[in-house]
C-alpha cells in the first residue's frame, strides 16, 4: 500500500523525486527492505529524474557494515546517488588512516568500529596497520569520497545539521557531521530546510525548519527513508 502523502516544508524543482534514507548502521536487511520500497515507489512515481541521498553512518554497531556499503554503492533504482559522511564514517577513516593513534583508535572501537572490523574479517587481533590494506580498495576509495552535503530546492541534506545563525555556505564541516544542540531545539530559519540523520528518535521529526529520518535501525528501531517531489513528501520505513 502506498504511504500517506504530507505536505513538505519545502519544495523540489519539478520533475525531480528525490529519497533520502536515514542511518543504516550496519543494518543489510533493513537497507534491503528499504531500497524494495525506494523501486516500488520509482514505478508509481511519474517524475523522469531521481535521486537518493544517504545521510550517512553506513558503519559500525549493527551486523554488517560491509555489506551496507555493497548495497549503498549499488542503488535500487537508476539515480543519481549522493554519499553523504557520517560522524561513524569520520571516526572510521581517522583510524584506518591514522593507525598509529590511540586517541583515534579508541574513539572509534567504544563507538562500534569493533562489529565493522568483525564485518570485513578482522579481529582484535590484527593490527591496526593492517586494517585499511584489508578493506576492499572500492570501500575506501567511497570512503574517502564521501560529501559533507547536498543542496536542491529548498533542502539541504546533511548528516547531523547545521549551527544556527550561521549562514548556509559558512558552516564548520565538523558541525554538519556532529552537531546536536543547539540544532534540534532551535526554531530558527536556516536558509533551507534542513533534512539530516544522526540523532535517533523513535519516529521521524518534521518541522517548519528541520526533518530527522534517524529512527534507531541499529537499537531495535526502524530504518527510515523519505520521498520528496514538488512540495509533497512521503515516509518509508522497515
């Protein structure tokens, strides 16, 4: 059955349907019924273009990080795809990038980096040296690749939002991958409404100025995605 159509904060440019899908974590099978939804919506849908935009911590905590990143690469509708950098994603390269550093080690294995090594083979006791030569080249290469945010219409998609009060093209990159407060308790206008992951709700927050589509996937939640056309947008989740 096709979900209930809701007034949108914003709007898109027309022809254009874009979906958004919130935080994976690690969760293969949830993405996979997600994606099945993003195709069967694509079939109904009659706009001609289409893009998907990932908010971002792909890894780390659930089951299979490695296999979300497969997933994320190959996307379940002819789209233009858009990567956006998780805080688990920053905390993951800092490590495999900077093997030598304790501080960043141990940020990232109390934040769940342990299940992601686990997902590509990897064990406490293999060397941190060794753990970027072991991913395959094409997950690193996505890793580094990935984007800080994506702007259309009257959205800008980013991981975890934007400081208040700060122009739009003036934000810290730190800020966009991290923040938390102020951002979620502000009623500010920001420029552009802001559509983010990064800090889990037990259902998706709409708001004149912000909408989360981080639902807890990886703490017995759902993973939740959103399509948006026109000044209208609908809510998927698995």
């Amino acid at each position: 059955m096709p979900p209930e159509i809701l007034p949108a904060p914003a709007s898109l440019p027309p022809g254009l349907r874009l979906y958004a899908v919130g935080d994976p974590h690690g969760c293969a099978a949830q993405l996979d019924a997600i994606h099945a939804l993003i195709a069967e919506d694509a079939a109904r849908a009659p706009e001609s273009e289409r893009v998907i935009v990932y908010l971002g911590d792909y890894v780390d905590r659930g089951p299979d990080s490695r296999g979300v990143i497969e997933r994320v690469l190959t996307p379940p509708i002819p789209a233009t795809t858009v990567h956006l950098c998780g805080n688990h994603e920053a905390m993951m390269l800092a490590a495999l990038d900077r093997p030598g550093d304790e501080a960043a080690l141990a940020l990232w294995l109390r934040n769940g980096g342990v299940a992601t090594l686990l997902s590509y083979g990897l064990t406490g006791e293999d060397e941190p040296e060794a753990w970027a030569a072991r991913l395959p080249p094409r997950h690193l290469t996505f890793l580094r690749g990935l984007a800080r945010r994506h702007r259309v219409g009257g959205y800008l998609f980013v991981h975890a939002g934007v400081r208040p009060g700060v122009p739009l093209d003036a934000q810290d990159e730190e800020d966009l991958i991290w923040i938390r407060e102020p951002f979620l308790s502000s009623a500010a206008a920001h420029g552009a409404v802001v559509v983010h992951g990064h800090t889990p709700g037990r259902a998706p927050v709409i708001r004149p100025n912000r909408i989360g589509l981080d639902t807890g996937a990886v703490y017995g939640g759902r993973l939740t995605a959103a399509a948006f056309w026109a000044d209208r947008m609908a809510l998927y989740q698995a």
